[in-house]
C-alpha cells in the first residue's frame, strides 16, 4: 500500500525543518560544528540531537534553536553531551553534585537523596514536610527529581549541578511547589546569584539584564578567560534561550 500522504508530508516538513536548524547551528558563533560536529535526525515525530559539544552555552543554545524550529510542532529529543575531558565514575559525579547541593546555603532545609540503580540513599533529612531533591547518575547524564519551593531553587540545582566536574549533560524534573509565574525578572535574579556564587568572579563587576529570555550581560573582566565564565555562568542558568555578551576588558566599558 502507498504511504499516507498526510505522513509524507509530515516526514518532509520535519526534514525541512532538520535542515533549515542544522544551517541555524552552523550560523550560531556559541556552537562551533566544524569541531564538534552533531547528528540531528527524525523519529517517531522527535528530532534528535547527538553528539558532543564544547560546553553548556553550546548545549543550551542548540536546545534553544530546536525548539524555536519546531515551535511545538514536534518535540525535542536533546542527545547532546557537554565535553568534560577525563571521564568521571557516576559514583564519584554523583557525590560532587550532591557536595555541592549540601553546602549551598540555600537548600540546607531540603531533604536530599542519592539514587543508585538499586537503592535510595537519604544523605540529609530535613524532616516531615521538607522539600527533597533526589539525584541519580546514569552514565554521565544527571537527573535532579523531587520538589523545591521556588524557581530560584529550581534553577539554583541546576546551576551548581552544571558546575560539577564531569556532568555531561542534565535533566532537570524538579517540580515547583506552589506553582509560580516565570518572567525575564526571575531568570535575571537567577543569573545574578549564578555570577555572585561563582567564587572566580566578582560579581558586583557585571550588570544582568534580560528580555523575553534573551540575557544581556555588560560590566567589566580582567581577562578573556573571565569574561567566557561569566557567559558560562549564565548559560548555566535554565531559561536562557541566548546571551549577548558585552561585557569589556579591563578598564575600557562601552560608551
């Protein structure tokens, strides 16, 4: 029997799609496809992103690109692996992220938990009622489940698990309890505390400002170097669809 023409047709308006984002990718300067080259591919209804990129900004912004080409007409599959260098052990990834969770001073009333592929560990019990975050490892790829009490939370895990030496990519099923409106003002506030917990940058050199997820970033860095780790900081953050970085070198701001 022939095909089903609404199916061809679908099959090459997602192929089409393919393409026109593979060019947006190549146009992007925070993805570099000639070092990192990705696959992208259709399946049932999904396009799928594989490969390795070189860090967060890239793995984000590919995010961001497939979901403005598909504008809710297929889902995202997001495959990508953020370069980390030497391979960690899941164990040892997973007690990095849950050190850093531990010691933030914004989550010390959270239950947090260590999954392994056959047991729960409790590493701190905040008590009946306490918010919990669980974190599993498989293979390189982080998952933060369970409950937080605020985007700032939310996006908080996010950031310090990021931050984790050899997290190589992260689903973040964090539920946000009670429910609360996201605005360019709350990703801004996220982006601010990012670059204020970021113990090699001074923060009060940077000013944050963010309209319809798109984070423009000025101030002052002391080098190259500082200024790509301040953009990583706010690449870091969940929300940020782009980053226009402005930020100048020493002591020249922009008029």
């Amino acid at each position: 029997m022939p095909d089903n023409p609404s199916t061809q047709g679908s099959v090459a308006q997602i192929d089409s799609a393919i393409d026109e984002l593979y060019g947006a990718l190549e146009r992007d300067h925070w993805i570099n496809l000639h070092a990192y080259p990705l696959k992208l591919k259709s399946a049932d209804n999904q396009v799928v992103m594989e490969g390795v990129v070189e860090n967060v900004a890239a793995w984000r912004r590919a995010q961001a690109l497939a979901e403005k080409m598909a504008g809710g007409r297929w889902s995202i599959d997001n495959q990508l692996r953020r370069e980390t260098g030497e391979k960690h052990g899941d164990r040892q990834l997973r007690d990095e992220v849950m050190k850093k969770l531990l010691h933030e001073p914004l989550f010390l009333e959270f239950t947090l938990r260590a999954k392994t592929a056959d047991k729960v560990e409790t590493v701190r019990d905040a008590g009946p009622g306490s918010h919990e975050i669980m974190v599993h490892v498989d293979n390189g790829a982080v998952s933060l489940i369970g409950t937080v009490s605020s985007l700032i939370h939310r996006r908080l895990a996010e950031v310090v698990t990021w931050w984790a030496y050899g997290c190589e990519t992260l689903n973040n099923d964090l539920q946000v309890t009670p429910a609360e409106e996201d605005t360019d003002n709350e990703i801004t506030d996220a982006v601010r505390m990012a670059l204020e917990k970021d113990p090699m940058l001074d923060s009060l050199q940077f000013h944050v400002d963010t309209s319809d997820h798109v984070v423009t970033l000025e101030g002052l860095a002391n080098n190259e170097e500082e200024k790509k780790y301040a953009a990583l900081d706010v690449w870091s953050v969940p929300g940020v669809w782009d980053v226009q970085n402005r930020v100048t070198i020493g002591g020249n701001e922009p008029g």
